[in-house]
C-alpha cells in the first residue's frame, strides 16, 4: 500500500486518552481523519465526528467506513481493577473479540485497505522474568479476560485478513503514559504532588513504557508503510526503568521530591491481597520488558521523544 496524504484514516475511540493525541498527529501531518465517537466535543479542528453506537458484534459501521482507506482501532473495553462483571471474559469479548472483528468484515465490504489495531502486552504476559524480554517470537500467555479477549481479537483479524485481503498490523503497547493520563500512572503523580512517602525504595524492577507521542508515532508509521502490512509489532520507549527510578524521574520532572522510603516486597504484596489491590502492587513491583527491536529494524521506527523526554511532557500539568 502505497501511502498517499489523500488517503482517509478512521480512528476508532477518537475522545480517549491515545485517540485525542492520534487525531491530532494526524492532522498535523496533513492526512483526512473522520473519528467514530460517542461525543463530537474534544476533538481536533478538522476532524470529521461520526456518530457510532455502543461497540459489539452488530455494530452498524456504514456511514464511519465511507471513503475510509485505512482505520486505527483504538476503541475498546479497557483493563478493570474491580469488574463487578457477572462474566467478565464475556463482558470483553462483546467489545474487543466481537466489536473487532465486526468492524473488519465491514471494512472489507467498504473497501478499506489497511486495519491497525491496538492490543495489549498483556496479550503476551502479565511480568518477565531477569533479564528477559517479551517479543513478537512469545507464544501468547494472556492471563486475565482483558488479555485473554486481546488476544482472541488478534486471531480474528488475522482470519479477516486470510480471507479478505485486509491488511492488518498490530501493535502491543505496555503502559501509555502522557499529560493527561488516568490510572496508576496518575495515581503517582497525584502522591508525589502531594509529598506523600512511598514504600517502593527496595523495589528492583525493570518495566517498558511509551509515551503517548511515541505510540501515535508508531501507529501512524504502522497505517501508512508498505512493509507494515500483516506484521505484528512490540513497541516501548526503548529504555527501562524501575519503579523507584521512574519515580525519582517523574518527581523530578514534577519539580516535586520523591519521598520513598524502604520496605520488603513481601509485605507489600500481602497488603495487596489484604485490600483487594493485588493488581496495582504487582504492577509497582514486578518486572514487564519489552523487546521494541523489530518495529525500528523492518520500519526504521525511531520514538520522537526518550523516556526522560516523555515524563517532563507528561508534567507538571496533568497533576496540577
């Protein structure tokens, strides 16, 4: 597929946290972008909102597909701490198994060239071990429904693509991080704002981000180059860090100091168990590293901005 300014992206999830900043990349690079939304506020100027209905397996996709050549499925039912689900695996699947796959057997009938979408590193595992590193080599390991539904939407596109001729690229991001981020990644910054002492000094961790800008980066890169087609791709800032590193760096960045102070990782895990967080600590704790090598090899992908880069953009503003 020969990449051409002419050609029209349709981002899926337009208004959430990658989409906004996707859609704006987009723009400034002087492509033609509609946005399937629920809400037409918040988008960039220029930006075409079509209305789109709650995402599943009967999905009416028509009016967002017209004139689309390429989409970046952002969209999806994202990673819940505390699902209240009576069957969360089916919750998921809903979304991002049935959702996904809906949205590219359309695309096909629309004529829509080229789909990428946006999965998960929990598609290959929850934590890596030593010095080891996820690739796209792994057998997939996904551990929890979210991941699990992940992953089964990787097989569908990939049976769309066998069957059809859709292009698809897939990308595995880990933790996304940027001014205006929610979740853990917010919940630091919040404590460090607030001087508030933190048990992780004895943390030794090694874990793979990416900056919001470096995933449009790569995204846009994966949408438009011919060698991209049918690939799957890993994709991190390139530098790891750990938890007390990276909250040194944040704090610094924040102009805030990162008061830690040490405690056995041990007694920090059973605090999980005991209040129902044992996701949130795992992730302070464990290791989870990515090997981003095969993006920069077959697209000779570069991220824009370096780790320390990205967490001085990431603040102060999204903990003011």
């Amino acid at each position: 597929m020969k990449p051409v300014e002419q050609d029209r992206f349709l981002v899926t999830g337009a208004n959430g946290f990658v989409g906004l900043s996707l859609c704006d990349g987009l723009m400034r690079r002087g492509m033609q972008v509609s946005a399937a939304t629920r809400a037409r506020d918040r988008l960039p100027a220029g930006v075409g909102p079509v209305a789109v209905g709650a995402i599943d397996g009967a999905t009416d996709w028509n009016k967002a597909l017209v004139g689309a050549a390429v989409v970046i499925h952002l969209a999806a039912r994202v990673h819940v701490m505390r699902d209240t689900a009576s069957d969360p695996l089916e919750e998921f699947r809903k979304v991002n198994l049935h959702g996904t796959e809906n949205l590219a057997r359309q695309a096909v009938q629309a004529g829509v060239k080229r789909l990428v979408y946006v999965s998960s590193i929990k598609v290959n595992g929850e934590a890596t071990k030593g010095d080891g590193k996820f690739s796209e080599r792994d057998v997939p390991e996904p551990q929890d429904p979210y991941g699990v539904s992940k992953w089964e939407a990787e097989q569908a596109l990939r049976r769309v693509a066998e069957e059809a001729g859709l292009e698809v690229v897939i990308l595995r991001p880990p933790l996304v991080y940027g001014e205006g981020v929610k979740g853990n990644f917010a919940q630091m910054m919040k404590a460090l704002a607030r001087g508030i002492p933190l048990p992780l000094a004895s943390v030794d961790n090694r874990r793979s981000l990416i900056h919001v800008e470096n995933l449009v980066d790569a995204l846009i890169l994966c949408a438009t180059h011919p060698a991209a087609a049918n690939q799957t791709y890993l994709v991190s800032d390139g530098e790891d860090i750990s938890t007390p590193d990276l909250l040194r760096q944040l704090g610094a960045a924040m102009g805030h100091y990162a008061r830690l102070f040490p405690c056995p990782p041990a007694i920090l895990k059973l605090a999980g168990r005991l209040t129902g967080k044992s996701d949130q600590v795992e992730r302070l704790l464990d290791s989870l590293r990515i090997d981003s090598g095969k993006i920069r090899r077959e697209l000779g992908w570069k991220p824009p901005f370096t780790l320390l880069e990205g967490l001085r953009r990431a603040s102060p503003k999204a903990a003011g």
